[in-house]
C-alpha cells in the first residue's frame, strides 16, 4: 500500500484522485486550504486509517512526520472565476506552493507530479497541441497569472529533476469535467448545464465557433495515475482529442437536458484561446491511454450526477 499526497484533494479534479487511489489501496494525504476546495467534496470517504485531510496553505512551508511515496501536486485555482478573484494567490500557489511541494517530496524521496495545464500553449498557433509546442501565451493578460503560474510551475519541477534528482513528472491536462465541479466556477459546461436545468438561457461567448476537447474526469484520472507510475519526466498531455465548437456543446446540452433554453450571445473574454485540442500521440505510446468516455456519455453521466430530474420534452424541474 503506497501514501500518495495530493495537494488540492478537496477540489473537482482532486477529490477523484483521491477515490481513485484509495479504491487501488493505496493511503491519502489530502492536502488543501479548502479556497476553492470543499470538504463536500471527501466527506464521503470515511477511513481514517487510509485517508486524512491536513488543512494546509501550501504557499508556506509545510511537512508530514511519515513516509510518502507519491507526490501528486493538484493545488491551484482553476477556473477564470477563481484566478481572476485570486491573481496573486494563483501567481504564489504556482511558485512558492511548487517550490515547497517538490522539496517536499525530494525530502521523502517521493515521486512528484505536477498537474500542468493545456492553458500553456496560449491562444495556440499549433493545432493540435503537442508536448514540443512552446506556446503562444499573453503574459501580463488577465489570464496570464494562471498562464505563467504553471508554466513557471513546469521550469521549477523540471530545475529540482535535473539539479536535485527529484522524479518529477508534467501532466498537462485540457478541459476535463464530470461530477463535483461548482455550478458557478466559470467554465463552459457546468455553466451551461447549470443554465439548462434552471431553465434559464444558455451563454455563449463570441458567436461560438471557438473550439475545445472535453475529457471525462475518469479518463483524466486514469491518465494521470498512469503517468505518475510510469518514471516518464517530460511533459505529457491529457485529454480526449475530440474536438467540439461551443455552440456544439451547448446545442447538445440543451437536447440532452431537454430544456427550452435560448443560446444567447455575449463578448469574448480577452486572450480566449480560438482552439484548443490535444495531440495524445505521446500518452497512446507512453501510457497505452486514450479516453473511452464520449462527450454525451460524459454529460449523462454528470447530469445523472447532479441529482436534477430531467423531463422528457418537457424541461428540467
């Protein structure tokens, strides 16, 4: 039975990570300051002796009094929402939190990853996006403090494998959903299923052509456990490779919710990527991993989840 460390436990993408590892039997360590976490989100695990949640900021120095063997570091603000409301708490969890939990793990001899971000590649000019692509990124933009916080975040864990021995390996993960992610965190689809089952209209920005690839949060976790235990160092991308306009999505949010709901029209946000897709070709060859959950399987799925009883033809209740 392996302790694995996840920073950010407590959040959409940690909380899974933490059920999938300890359904593997394996020991947790959750650590997260709960800014955007929610105890909601591991108040079902129930097993003291195989899981525990340390209330910690990580932007300070922090340590365990036990053996670690795996290091996942998930901690950050994710949505535009959050690291708009928290651009310098974004900008030092991305330094000063990689820098504490990468020594850390070289203290403990841990195998350490980061979960990077598709957000690296920018408003990309490469499409798809691949592992050798540098980027096209604004970095004093509004979303530059998330942009550079993990690009930063990659130099720093690539600077202690290279200088200090540290095993340290990159995930950078694109869109991901699924269960447990807040109604109002900003991103597209709990946005847009939120507006759906209200019954209220459903906002798209721009005139919608802009495109993303939407992973389900169990192919995603897959992925990166896979990765973690693999003793690959470089960056590998995380995502499903199917590519979707965002008036796609919300037309098929609408048909599957079975809502009235209008598609309204509002303005751009600035530095919004126009595309983003991943090429998977290096987790295919690496990892022997591809997604296996569709786009409408996935949000049945999360619908399902929510708990909102959906009428057929007739709208949510």
């Amino acid at each position: 039975m392996a302790t694995c460390l996840v920073t950010g436990g407590a959040g959409f993408l940690g909380s899974h990570l933490c059920d999938e590892l300890i359904s593997r039997g394996h020991r947790v360590i959750c650590v997260d300051n709960l800014e955007t976490g929610s105890l909601a989100n591991i108040e079902h695990i129930r097993d003291p002796e195989r899981f525990i949640h340390l209330n910690v900021d990580i932007i300070d120095p922090y340590f365990v009094d036990e053996p670690v063997d795996f290091v996942y570091h998930l901690a950050s603000p994710a949505s535009p929402i959050d690291y708009l409301r928290l651009p310098l708490h974004t900008l030092k969890v991305g330094s000063y939190g990689t820098h504490h939990t990468l020594g850390l793990a070289k203290a403990k001899r841990a195998r350490f990853l980061i979960a990077s971000t598709s957000e690296v590649y920018g408003d990309p000019l490469e499409h798809p996006q691949s592992e050798s692509y540098w980027g096209h990124v604004n970095p004093i933009g509004p979303r530059g403090v998330y942009d550079e916080a993990k690009r930063y975040a990659e130099a720093l864990t690539m600077a202690y494998h290279r200088q200090q021995g540290v095993d340290t390996a990159i995930v950078r993960i694109f869109n991901t959903y699924g269960s447990r992610m807040r109604p109002h965190d900003g991103r597209a689809i709990p946005t847009f299923l939120r507006q759906a089952l209200g019954g209220r209209p459903i906002t798209v920005f721009g005139d919608g052509s802009q495109t993303r690839s939407f992973c389900y949060v169990s192919d995603l976790i897959r992925g990166i456990i896979g990765l973690a235990e693999s003793g690959y160092h470089d960056p590998v991308n995380i995502g499903n490779p199917d590519e979707f306009t965002l008036l796609e999505l919300a037309e098929t949010v609408r048909e599957l919710t079975s809502a009235d709901s209008e598609i309204i029209y509002e303005a751009l946000p600035t530095d919004d990527p126009k595309q983003r897709r991943p090429n998977i070709a290096l987790a295919q060859k690496l990892l022997d991993w591809s997604p296996e959950v569709t786009l409408r399987e996935g949000l049945q799925r999360t619908i399902e989840d929510s708990g909102v009883e959906v009428l057929i033809g007739g709208g949510p209740r």
